[in-house]
C-alpha cells in the first residue's frame, strides 16, 4: 500500500493542500487520543479542533482519524501522513529553535500596542522596563485603531477588555473601577445630586463604543446636558480635572487628584480588566517574556500601593 502511494504522489504532493498548522492540529490529535486533550495542548476549545479537523479532512479528500470507543485513532491514510509530519515538524522546530536562538537576548525593538491613558498615566511602567533593559527600544503606539498580532503589526498588546481575544495569550494584570468624578468646583455649584439637569456632562464619542456608560445615562440621565463628546480617555480625564464637565473615570487615577470629588459609585457592570497580551509564536521571545513578566509585576505593586493608599486615607 504504501509503495503504491508513494509511486502515485511525490510526499511533498501529498501535502501540498496542507500547511503547518494543520499537520500540528494532526500531531496533536494523534498523540493525544482525544479531541479534548488535544485541545488542551493547542490552547484552543474542543469545537476549534473538530472544525479544524474537518476542514483539514474536506481538504485532502480521505479521512485522517476515526472514532473508536476507547478514543480517536488514524486511520490508514492518517497512518500514512503521520511520518512525513514529523519529519516536517523536525525540520520547523530546528529552523524556530535557531531563530529564537538569536532572541534569546533581552535587546532589540520591541513594540507595544495600548491605549492613550495607560501610555501616559502609566508611562512609570515603560520607564521602569527601560531602566531594567536598557537594550530593549520600546516602540508605544497609542491608537484607538487595534493593531493586529498576527500580522505582526505589534508584539504585545495592552487592552482594556473583559473579552481578551482568544487567539492571543497572555494574563491579566487587574480589574479597574470607575467612579462619577466631579470638579470640586462643579460640586460646590451643584451638589451631590448628579441627576441636576444643569449638571454639565462629557459623553463618548460613538466611535469609542462606550455601550456601558451610554446605557447608563439613557437611564439614569436621559435628559443630561452634555457639553461635549470626546474620543480620548487621556482627554476625558483631563477635561473633568478642568472642570469641563462630569464623567465616569478609573478612580486609580482620579483618587490621585484632589480637586475630584466622586459624587456616584456605579456598579461592577463598569468594571474592566486589563490585560498583557501577544501572539502564541512570540510568547517565547526573551523581550516579550521579560515585559510581560515586568507589567504584571508593576501593576501588582501599583495597585497594592493605591489601597494601601485608600486604607490610610479612610483610617
């Protein structure tokens, strides 16, 4: 069987309609045994290895695997691919172990994808990785356009998101909390009572997609005075610290200005989580390792420091 088919097809014929991640979904379903642990060891949910599974299959024309009742094993032409795909993942892992042979150092670019308020409110964090990794050149976009991971537009990516994607990994480095925050001034005019019709309000552009916020007031404030829109969370912040108008900002940052006083405290259905997070092929790569570890690290001691911070405040 098996010299016939190699007199039909070269084995590089044989896998022309495949490319590397499919013969390591393959590899995996093989040594694993199961749909499940094989998507444990691809970081992936079972339905994404089934769906591959059967697009690969569609693909090549024959059946890889079939199901017994003590697991998933290969059929025969699964059988016949087998070692062919680990003769390529040999020569793929050899080729990635000389690349990141020369990463192993901690210099080079390394560029980050954020958001205007953690680049700047946050600026101690790339601050103090330089002072770490002196040979490291940071590269800090703060667009509110995301760049994309996998086409390498960005190494690492710092999100504000309670939906991280699942095709990039990472860990979340904490949970921040909103507060209605009101210039001292304001407050003085117009009381506590932030449902005052000339109470004057910021708003999100829509282009921000702040559904959260937006639900609230239609609610809350739905005949609110709004002074103005903005697309900025840096200038957000700053126009409530002006006294432009009254808005929902993270109260780490408002509790360190004293002329804010918070006048609500909304529920957790404000709260979001920020997040470290890069592309699966990188994670591996000496700089993204050290300022992933480095930002969870800095995070963990600002926010230990902010409630030790309230604590002695409210004592």
């Amino acid at each position: 069987m098996r010299q016939q088919y190699f007199k039909m097809q070269s084995p590089s014929a044989k896998l022309q309609n495949m490319n590397w991640d499919d013969l390591r979904y393959v590899l995996s379903i093989a040594r694993s045994g199961t749909l499940t642990e094989a998507a444990k060891r691809l970081e992936v949910n079972q339905t994404t290895v089934s769906r591959r599974l059967e697009s690969i299959e569609k693909s090549l024309g024959v059946r890889i695997f079939k199901k017994t009742p003590t697991g998933i094993v290969l059929t025969a032409n699964g059988n016949e691919l087998l070692p062919d795909a680990e003769q390529i993942e040999l020569l793929i892992n050899n080729v990635q172990r000389n690349i990141l042979g020369k990463d192993l150092k901690l210099s080079g670019p390394l560029r980050i994808t954020t958001i205007d308020v953690s680049a700047i409110y946050d600026n101690s964090l790339f601050i103090s990785f330089n002072k770490c990794y002196p040979d490291v050149m940071l590269e800090i976009s703060n667009s509110y356009t995301p760049q994309n991971l996998t086409k390498r537009e960005a190494d690492i990516a710092i999100r504000w998101t309670n939906h991280p994607p699942e095709h990039l990994v990472g860990r979340k480095l904490t949970e921040i909390n909103y507060g209605l925050y009101a210039h001292e001034n304001i407050h003085v005019k117009f009381g506590s009572d932030f449902k005052n019709i000339n109470y004057p309000w910021l708003d999100w552009d829509d282009s921000m997609g702040a559904n959260v916020t937006k639900r609230w007031m239609s609610k809350q404030v739905p005949n609110a005075k709004i002074v103005a829109k903005l697309d900025s969370a840096v200038a957000m912040i700053q126009s409530v610290r002006n006294g432009f108008g009254v808005s929902f900002i993270p109260k780490i940052y408002a509790n360190e200005m004293p002329e804010l006083i918070c006048i609500y405290e909304p529920g957790k259905e404000f709260n979001v989580d920020i997040w470290v997070l890069t592309h699966p092929d990188l994670r591996n790569t000496a700089r993204v390792s050290a300022f992933m570890s480095h930002a969870f690290a800095y995070y963990k001691i600002t926010i230990t420091a902010y409630t030790l911070r309230l604590h002695k405040i409210s004592s």
